[in-house]
C-alpha cells in the first residue's frame, strides 16, 4: 500500500487515524456565574489552547503512523562511473593444478598448494576485483562442461566468494573453451548496454574448435561487442602464442598457437598474455586494469529505508512541548493560589 509516498508494513494500523480527534472532545470545567460579562475575552488563550489541540492531534498521528511501519521500498538508480563489464573464464582443468613452467625449475603436480595455476589465477583475480568497486562481473567456469556459475552482478561479496569456490578441489581431465566462450557471450544478450565489455580467458591450454563453433563465437562477440583478454598461463617451457624463427617444429601446430590464431580472425579487440610466472601475472592484470576504465553506467541499489523513526521522533518532540506547558499550567495555578 503506496500513502504519503512511502509504502507500509501494517497498513491496517492506519484505521487508528480516526483516533486523533480525541483531543478535541475533552471536557471543560464550567462554572455558574451570576453574569457571563465577568468574564473577560482572552483571544491569546483560545489561540494557546487550539494550538495544544493541534499538537495533540499531530502527536496521536505520528504514533499511529510509526505503528504502520512506513518504509521506502529498495529501488535501483543508475550512476555515471568507471570500468567495464567483465565476465571470467577460468579454466578448471587438471593441468591447473599444476606448478608454473618457469624456466630452470622442475615441474610438478602442485594440487592443493599455493604454486599451482589455479591458486595463483584465484589470488590475483581477487586483486583485479577489489580494484574494480565500479564494475559489473560475471563467471564461467568449464572443463568438458561450462558453467555460468555467476551472472553479471555489481555483489562483489558474492563475486570474491565465487571465484575462492572456483579454487577448489581438483580439476577434469577434458576442456572445452568453445562451450566457455559462448556461455560467457550470452550472458550479455538481451541486456543493456552499458559501457565496456570483456572476456578474461584464464587457460593453460588451447583447442581447436569446429568450423560451426568458430562461426557462431565470432557472430556473438561482434554482435556484443565484446573485448577479448587470454592470459595463457602455459604448460611448455619456452613456447609463445606467436611462431619465432627456429621454434621447434612441434609446437607450430599446437592447440595454443591454433586457439591464438582464430582469436586474432574474429576482427574483434583482443590482447593475450603469456603468463609463465607470479610477475607476468600481476602486470597482465594491471594492463587489463588501466585499459579498461572507461565511462561506465553503473546500476546502483538503494536499500530499503526505514522511515518509522522519524514519527516516532516528532512525537517524542511535540510531546515535551506539551509536557512543558502542563508544568507551566500547574505552576502558574499553584502561583495563583499563594
């Protein structure tokens, strides 16, 4: 129920309203006098006892009014800010678990520490996170399977709460980042738009997609225009995303260097990073940072106020007026008795 402009939590309580008439059906003291011309006119006095009336009325009113619970309901307004709108994908695969290929140290199966790829990727998405208080994010997580474990949200609670889940546990054995990149285009269909939008892609490994997959991801991320980042936390020791003279002839027609390949043909904005260490990491994170704090509008919530306090106050008030002129009142009677 809409009254005042404020909605109410027991609107039936309002039926009391009636009640503030009271104080106009008080009974006066009247005496018999043997000519009514004895007794004076004293214009000041009636005005003093209608406005008492008054205040008693106002009083009863905003008791009556506290006691409906009045309220402004939550509402959402928009702001101008900066940043952008991000949805993750983390990769949840088994190689994540494990250790950095660093060049001069041993590789090892690192799950459940510290080191391991998936740890590193958690900690320093917390870090982008909390340098964000502006933008609106979403995560994907995948193996075989994607997983839009959380749609665009400004809740950065709920966003740092989602991203420590996604560090646990242990990774499957299948990946497949075509289904992750769709999942992560739709999450922005059909809503507004709003400023920038990106794809961070944090994977160890690359894939070749089918012809029907690469068409329809390339349809989608021009269609939302959509930024692409991949930070390639890589698995072999020495190989970049783009061919160098002399590199092994192996690695000239890896998943990796394939997956790079069809990113750079989709015509839409897209940086890789080649993360092989904490430091990589951290830069990789600050160039997303810095390139990605544009004019943003940003949907905010206003929590539901509560507006019962303020009756309560302006009754508390009116009341002490009253009371004070009841104290003034005994003690000119009790003058003019002496």
């Amino acid at each position: 129920m809409t009254l005042f402009g404020l909605q109410w939590a027991l609107p039936l309580a309002l039926y009391l309203l009636p009640l503030i008439a009271l104080p106009w059906f008080t009974r006066t003291l009247e005496k018999v006098i043997v000519w009514d011309k004895f007794v004076p006119e004293d214009p000041l006095s009636n005005m003093i006892g209608l406005a008492f009336k008054v205040l008693a009325s106002i009083v009863l009113a905003c008791l009556i009014l506290s006691l409906a619970g009045p309220y402004l309901p939550e509402k959402k307004i928009d702001r101008i800010g900066e940043g952008a709108e991000v949805v993750v994908l983390v990769d949840r695969s088994r190689s994540m678990d494990d250790a950095f290929a660093i060049k001069g140290q041993l590789l090892m199966a690192s799950v459940g520490k510290s080191d391991s790829k998936r740890r590193v990727a958690k900690m320093y998405l917390q870090e982008f996170i909390d340098k964000r208080p502006d933008d609106r994010f979403g995560f994907v997580l995948f193996s075989d399977k994607a997983l839009d474990l959380l749609p665009l949200t400004y809740n950065k609670e709920t966003i740092r709460a989602t991203v420590d889940a996604s560090a646990l546990g242990k990774g499957l054995s299948e990946t497949n980042i075509a289904k992750a990149l769709i999942k992560a285009a739709e999450m922005y269909e059909g809503q507004t738009y709003r400023g920038s939008r990106i794809v961070v892609l944090v994977s160890d490994g690359g894939q070749e997609f089918s012809e029907e997959a690469q068409q329809k991801i390339a349809a989608l991320y021009k269609k939302e225009n959509l930024t692409l980042y991949w930070l390639y936390m890589r698995s072999v020791t020495g190989m970049t995303l783009d061919a160098k003279p002399g590199d092994n002839e192996r690695w000239t027609t890896t998943p990796e260097r394939k997956l790079h390949t069809f990113f750079k043909s989709i015509g839409n904005p897209y940086l890789p990073f080649e993360i092989g260490s904490m430091k990589s990491f951290s830069e990789a994170i600050d160039t997303i940072d810095k390139q990605q704090y544009q004019t943003l509008i940003v949907e905010e919530t206003l929590p539901k106020e509560e507006k019962a306090k303020v009756f309560l106050i302006s009754a508390l008030a009116l009341m002490f007026l009253l009371m004070l002129a009841q104290v003034y009142t005994a003690w000119g009677v009790r003058k003019a008795h002496e």
